[in-house]
C-alpha cells in the first residue's frame, strides 16, 4: 500500500514539472495610435503620437523611413520628420520588438529652402554662379536684389546653377530662392563690371619686358595671360591700368586679364620676340659716311634704328635678322653702338671711334729739298692713306702716321719748289702750307 502512495506521488510530481515546462509566458500587447500631432509638417518637424502600449516601441516609421524616437512612455512618442522624405501623403507605423501597430496618414510638406553659399560670390551679369544649400529641388525662380528670373540651368536639393540676369548694376545686392516650400534666407552676392582690355604697350617684346595694359575694371584682377603664359605678380595701378612684366612661360598671342567680373582678351596679339644683340661690328672706327656692318640676334623685330653714340643713323637696311648694315651720321660721336628695335635695344660692348676730316696746324722744317723729312702736326690723323706735296704724291714707304696729330713725311721727287730768298721762310711756310693735302678713306 506504501509503495502505491508513492508511486502515485512521484506520478503527480512529474505531471506538476511538464506543466511547468509547457506553460507559455503570456502575450505581449500590440502597441496602437489613435492619434498624430501635428498630422503635417516639413522635415524635421516634432511629432507627438498618442496611443497605447507604446512603452516598448523602439522606432517610428514615415512611410518607411525609420526615424528615433525621442521619448516614449505607454501612451505618448515624441519624434521628428526624418530627413530624405519627398513632400506629400504617407502612412505612420509605430515598431516594437514583438508587432508593429496600426497606421495612420501624415502629410509631409516641402521644406523651407535654405542658401548656405554663392559660387563665386562675385561675378557679371551674363556670368554661371551655383547656388548651395538645402531643399533647393523644387525651386521655380531666384531674385537678385529687385531682378527675378526663372531660367535655371540646372537644380537639385543641394544646389541650383544659373545665369546672372541682366540689367544690375554694379554692387552687393541679397539673393532668395523661390520653392514650393516658400521663400529662402538672403544671401549677399556682388555685382561686378566686365573687364575691357582698350590697349596695351608696347605690343611686342622678350620675357621681363614691362608692358602697360589700359581697360575697365580692372580692380580685382586675379592674374594675366600672355598668350598661354600666366602672369601672377602685377601692380593695379587703378581700375582702368595694370603694370605688368612678360612671364618666362609667355607666348605669342592675346592678352588676357582674368577678373571676378569674366576675362577681358585683347584684340590683337602680344608678340614675343627677344631684344636685339651685338656680337661684333666693322669697322671699328671711321669717318662720317662710313659704311658699317653689325652682327648679332633678333634685329627683325621692326622699328629699326641704329645710333653712334648720340647720333643716329638714318638708313639702317636689314640684311638679315642678323646683320645689319649703317652708314655713320654727321652727327656721330664716338661711343657705343645701339641697336634698337621694337623689341627692345641693346648697346655694343666696344666703342665706335669717329673720325673726323684731317687738318693741318703746321709743319717743319718749312722748306727742304727731294728727301726732306717733315714732321706734319695736325689732327683725325689715323686714316690717312695719301699724302701729297702740291699735287705729287708721297710713296706710301715715304710716309708714316706717328699718331692721330703727327705724320712723318719725305718730300716726293717732282714736288714743286719756291724761290729762295730773304723772304723764303715766309713764302715756303705759306706755300707748303696751302699745297700739302691729307687724303682720308
């Protein structure tokens, strides 16, 4: 009887411990809304949902997107409009770890339009600038100070390219965009003039050359070209003159000057074009009227002169960009050579020696026959090449130029003689002195 009694025990202990072990936790209830507040907005926006069992929701979803929730507790979830949403109807679900609850609808507005930048912030009308910013994908127009235009080049959410409009003068003037979500903050954009390039000289030269560029609006200048060579070092001199040099990476062509305002390109181009050199001339020296040949680099450049010393030649003919021939000028003075062109100029390193015509002060003895030495003491001796007594030429054996004032000379066979008499000295000093000729080249 003990045995069934326990036997009937440990029965009743098992049937207790399966129970156990097959009784399920009860079920969790189903979060629900029974109302949204506000039941629109723009992204965002707060949002109160009001329902029940809402302590164990962990997101809110806006027609699929999951936005955090901020605060919760069994009847009340505070959220916001996540961002990325397009405006219009969609349906709100409250998520919790075990069921989702019912649905309710939540219009979402377009968002007010935001400028966050204006690139570049200065620029001309008829110029592209990009607007950056938010909720830009709906935009219908963009006003400039009192200007409103609807031509958009391109929009999206972050930002809308368009074209200055025309007709604003010169200025700061503030910027709105119009969006289906309404009006946009001011932006401050500035209206500048487009550059002109009227002139610029001289219109030809080698790199380091200092060049004038005259125009309009040039105030803000941010670099110069020439040709595809770029200038960045320049002095503004005022809004209508920029000094500048030729850069080492110029080229043959127009001249730009790059401004907020656009480019202003020259009409005509800029030639580069080495300044001339002087390797060697001949002769050396000479008289007026001499014919003097000069070697050298870039002599084509145009507006050819030639100068010896300070006197300029007034037919230099051009050989060859190379060589030049001159003729010595009335106005010669002994010095340097300068060669000019349109390039530039340059001075011969050696001295041209003018030579003027010879001329006689006196000579000794004064008198003597075939043979007779005589010292003639004159000056712009170097060049002499015939020596004559009367009209009877001096062999050039006969005959030496000590220097620029003296010549040593012996009386030639056939010269002619004068009387002698008291009076000799005299009339021979007179006589040699109205015959005796120097000959130069």
């Amino acid at each position: 009887m003990k045995r069934i009694k326990s036997f009937l025990s440990v029965l009743t202990l098992l049937w207790l411990a399966a129970g156990i072990l097959t009784c399920s936790e009860p079920e969790k209830p189903k979060p629900s809304i029974t109302s949204i507040d506000p039941a629109q907005g723009q992204i965002g926006t707060a949002v109160s949902i009001i329902g029940e069992n809402l302590s164990s929701s962990v997101s809110v979803s806006f027609g699929g997107t999951d936005a955090p929730i901020a605060f919760k507790s069994g009847t009340l979830l505070e959220t916001a409009v996540p961002a990325g949403l397009p405006p219009g109807e969609l349906s709100i679900v409250v998520k919790a770890d075990h069921a989702s609850s019912n649905s309710l609808s939540f219009k979402v507005l377009p968002s007010e339009p935001e400028i966050t930048s204006i690139e570049p912030d200065k620029a001309s009308t008829g110029m592209e600038v990009t607007l950056k910013g938010k909720h830009l994908n709906t935009a219908s127009s963009v006003t400039f100070g009192t200007k409103t235009t609807s031509t958009l080049v391109a929009k999206s959410d972050t930002e809308i390219k368009l074209v200055v409009p025309d007709g604003l003068d010169p200025g700061a003037l503030d910027v709105t965009v119009t969006t289906d979500g309404g009006i946009s903050n001011k932006a401050t954009f500035t209206v500048v003039g487009k550059p002109t390039i009227t002139s610029f000289t001289p219109t030809i030269g080698p790199v380091g050359r200092t060049v004038l560029i005259t125009g309009t609006f040039f105030e803000e200048a941010s670099m110069v070209k020439f040709g595809a060579g770029e200038q960045l070092l320049f002095d503004i001199k005022n809004a209508t003159l920029i000094e500048t040099t030729v850069p080492a990476s110029a080229t043959t062509g127009k001249v730009t000057v790059v401004t907020p305002g656009g480019e202003a390109v020259s009409t005509v181009d800029f030639v580069v074009k080495d300044a001339p050199k002087i390797t060697s001339f001949t002769p050396t020296s000479g008289a007026v009227g001499t014919v003097v040949t000069i070697i050298g680099e870039s002599f084509d450049a145009g507006g050819l002169a030639v100068k010896f010393g300070n006197g300029t030649a007034s037919t230099p003919t051009l050989v060859s960009p190379t060589q030049i021939t001159a003729t010595v000028p009335a106005s010669a003075t002994t010095g340097k050579i300068t060669v000019e062109t349109a390039a530039g100029s340059v001075q011969s390193t050696g001295n041209f020696t003018v030579i003027g015509s010879p001329a006689v002060t006196s000579f000794t003895p004064t008198s003597g026959g075939i043979g007779t030495e005589v010292t003639i003491t004159g000056s712009n001796f170097i060049s002499v090449t015939n020596v004559k007594f009367n009209t009877t030429l001096v062999s050039p054996s006969d005959y030496s130029v000590i220097s620029s004032t003296q010549i040593k000379a012996k009386v030639p066979a056939g010269a002619v003689t004068g009387k002698i008499m008291d009076l000799r000295q005299i009339i021979s000093r007179y006589w040699f002195h109205q015959q005796l000729h120097l000959l130069v080249r």
